[in-house]
C-alpha cells in the first residue's frame, strides 16, 4: 500500500474517534443537565390546592 492511502486511512480513524468522543461528552452533558433539572423540579414547593385536603362544610 502506498504512504498516502495509509495516512488517509488513520486520519480517517482518528476523526471518527474525534467525532464519538465530542458526541460522548455531549451526551453526557445533556443527562447531566436533565437529571439536575428532575431535581431542581422535585425540590420547589408546590402551592397549596385551595381546598383539597381540608374539612368543608357542605349543607344541603
């Protein structure tokens, strides 16, 4: 085989590696986020239902 054909075809490789770990880490990120999130969601407090949970009078 000749240099050059080789040389293309490690440059291709490490490209390709390049590319899978940058996609990795974003992906990684992108949960990361998403978890934090989840949880900053599961943290605030709710507003209280106006009347769901306590005692009313109803008469008839």
């Amino acid at each position: 085989m000749e240099i050059n054909s080789l040389m293309s075809a490690q440059v291709a490789q490490i490209q390709q590696t390049l590319q899978m770990g940058i996609l990795d880490k974003a992906m990684n990120q992108g949960a990361a986020g998403a978890i934090e999130m989840l949880n900053d969601m599961s943290a605030q407090q709710t507003t209280p239902h106006p009347y769901k949970g306590q005692i009313v009078d109803v008469q008839v």
